[in-house]
C-alpha cells in the first residue's frame, strides 16, 4: 500500500480518488460476473472485512505474547476488504483509497471508500474512515519506523493544524460536501472490546459551528442509550439513497 496520491497546496478541494491496479494482489479465485446487488456487493466486503479482523479482536493468547499492533489491526481490515472487492470484481464503481503517512497526519482519514460515476470514474459518493482502537492497557514505548522518520513527514506534521485527527477528518469531509461521510469505525468499545461498532455522519461540522470540540468522547456518545444499530447493508442503502444530500447520522455495527 505504498501509492501515493499527490495534495495540492489545499488538499481538500481537489481531492481525488485512485484505485489499486489489479496486478498489486495475488488472488485466489478469479474475478467474478458483478452481480447487480450493488449494495449486497459493498456490504460483502466490509463484512467479511470485520469478520476477520474481529477474529484478533476476540484471539486469546494463552502465553500472553500475542499483541496485535493498531496498524496491524487496521491492515487485516483493509487488506481483507481490497481482496474481497477485488474478487467481487466491482473495483471500477465503489473504489478504495488509502491515504499515505502524510495525508493521514493532513486529513485525518485511514482510507476513503468512493462510489464511482460511469463512465467518468469521477467520486459520487465518498465514505473518509479512521479507525478508532482501544486504549491500551499498557503505554508501551514503541520504535520509530522508518517511514516515521522520513521528511515528508516532518513537514506535514509542521503543516498540521492544532487540530485533533476527529476534527481533521470532519473539516475535510465538510469541505468536499454532504456527500461525503466520515465514518469512525470502533475497533471494539469500552463496554464491547470484541465487536466492530460505528459512527458515520456527513453533519458532525455542526459541532464546531456550536463551539464544542470534536473529539473521542463526542463520537463515543453517540453510543449511548442505542439499543439497536444500523448493519451495513442499511448503511449504504441510506447513503445512496440520501439523494439530495441531507443531513444523516448512523450508528452501525459491522460485525
């Protein structure tokens, strides 16, 4: 996942989207006729996305010994997602793109889902995800990676705003328009540690119109009191339905 996509000097207005070429993954089964379930499709891939990634979430390590990492944790998602899409063959009208170490610092997003407008390939709609991890139990000092030492992200972490990474994506959502969501997808919550949960609203701008600050505990509230969540075949459906782009709110559990 080394693309990169190129920012102009205001990244959130000329944001566009790329998808992975074919020849990037190794598949184990032959593309397949598109069926004309469109959001059948979609929802195939995120679910088996947060079926496999659940299935570290609830692993038990008798010794201890096995921790999964937050970016590993987010690449066993992305990564079963991409495969998935790419043996639904449906990469030409609902892509994927995942943003680069600078963009995540810049926008705020881990990857932006992208329903395409034929023949143009042109975004119709856009779905920016950051994925959202428990605490840990223990603050453990990790090595600096290579990529985190290099220039270019130096210099988007100087370009960055003092705005934390929920307003970040909010503001490059709302500067594209109502038909792009942000979705904070839970990698398990405080009272759930072992199911994927989410929050997905292209209105969460409000927030700052009203002087609060957007942050983990304003998404997280959106939790409270629900005793019933949206599965991601609704999702979609809501999002492509909501054609004159008003204001939606959703409380989705994907796995």
């Amino acid at each position: 996942m080394g693309q990169k996509v190129s920012i102009s000097s205001n990244p959130f207005r000329n944001f566009r989207l790329f998808t992975f070429k074919r020849s990037s993954l190794k598949l184990t089964t032959p593309p397949a006729n598109k069926p004309k379930d469109f959001i059948h499709l979609i929802s195939n891939c995120i679910s088996a996305a947060s079926t496999r990634t659940q299935e570290y979430l609830v692993f038990k390590d008798p010794e201890e010994k096995f921790h999964p990492s937050p970016q590993a944790l987010t690449q066993v998602f992305l990564m079963t997602y991409i495969s998935q899409s790419f043996s639904l063959n449906m990469t030409d009208s609902f892509s994927c793109t995942v943003m680069t170490p600078e963009q995540r610092i810049l926008l705020g997003a881990d990857w932006v889902w992208a329903v395409l407008e034929k023949p143009t390939k042109n975004p119709k709609i856009q779905i920016a995800v950051q994925v959202v991890h428990l605490p840990r139990k223990e603050k453990r000092e990790e090595s600096a990676t290579e990529e985190a030492q290099t220039e270019s992200i130096k210099m988007a972490q100087m370009e960055s705003s003092s705005k934390n990474t929920y307003e970040k994506m909010v503001d490059f959502c709302a500067s594209i328009g109502k038909d792009c969501y942000a979705l904070f997808l839970f990698f398990g919550k405080k009272d759930d540690k072992e199911n994927i949960y989410g929050v997905l609203s292209n209105n969460l701008e409000v927030a700052t119109a009203k002087c609060n600050r957007i942050d983990r505990d304003l998404v997280e509230n959106f939790f409270k009191g629900s005793k019933s969540f949206h599965k991601p075949p609704e999702m979609m459906r809501s999002i492509i339905n909501n054609n004159l782009s008003e204001p939606l709110t959703l409380i989705v559990k994907f796995s």
